[in-house]
C-alpha cells in the first residue's frame, strides 16, 4: 500500500513572492507513516519532487522524493515488471555504506504509485480552487502538465 498524505485544511500560504505553501504532508508506505503523521513541510516542494521522481523512474529506473524539513527522502526503483518499491530512508545516521537508515518500503504496481500522486495533486487543487488560490492553482496544474505522468 502507498499513498500521498496531505492536510489541505492544515495549507498556509506564507508568501507570494516567491511562492511558498506550508502545510502537512507525508507519504503511508506499508502502513507506516513516513517521515511521520502529520509531517510539517512544503506540500507543493514535496508534490514536485513526487513527480520529478516517477518521472525519473519510469526513463531511468530510480528517482528521489525530497521532504524538506528534515533528514528524510524516499527513493523509487523501477522494475520491468510494472512494480515500484518505495524504500522511505532517514539518512540522520547513515549507514556504513552511506545509504542511510531504511525505514519503511513497500513493493507496488506503478498505476498505485500514478494514481497516490495523481489523488493528492486534485486534491489540492480543489482547495486551491475553493479559496481563490491562483498562484498556488497554476502551480499544480503546470505540475500535472510537467510531469506527464
């Protein structure tokens, strides 16, 4: 099981110039919360690298979600058969091979990992929609367009 977790009601919009969205949001790999529930951080920073690493995946076999309040980052591996594996690592304390610590990971099928990112992107721009957000609107639907996935 995989899912992108963000709060919608918890988005603060802190500036405009340069955009800056603040909020919680967080990955469920396995069931685990990762980093952790309720993680704060910048929702469409994190929604970006999402994209950027599916994307990477599926051209060269791996890409890197980045959280960007703490030690954490989740690496996606591609496999021929379809599958992802979702490996949630802490590299705090890295490993003596400097990999870092894993935490969670999960094998899923790639239209399960599409449709997690694809779920919190609408989600978002509902609420960006509902409040009159445009700069923050115009952001996730480039991000859609961008990430072709």
């Amino acid at each position: 099981m995989f899912a992108v977790v963000v709060l919608p009601e918890s988005l603060q919009v802190d500036s405009r110039s340069p955009l800056f969205v603040a909020g919680r949001v967080w990955l469920e790999i396995a069931g685990r919360a990762f980093p952790e529930a309720g993680w704060n951080d910048a929702p469409l920073s994190v929604l970006g690298s999402i994209g950027t690493a599916i994307r990477g995946a599926l051209d060269r076999g791996e890409g890197d979600v980045y959280f960007f309040e703490g030690p954490y980052f989740t690496k996606l591996l591609a496999s021929n058969d379809g599958l992802f594996r979702v490996v949630g690592v802490c590299d705090r304390y890295p490993d003596p091979d400097g990999g870092g610590a894993i935490e969670a990971e999960v094998t899923v099928p790639v239209q399960e990992l599409l449709d997690a990112y694809r779920d919190a992107v609408h989600r978002l721009i509902g609420w960006a929609q509902e409040r009159g957000e445009t700069e923050v609107f115009a952001v996730l639907a480039k991000m859609l367009e961008a990430d072709g996935v």
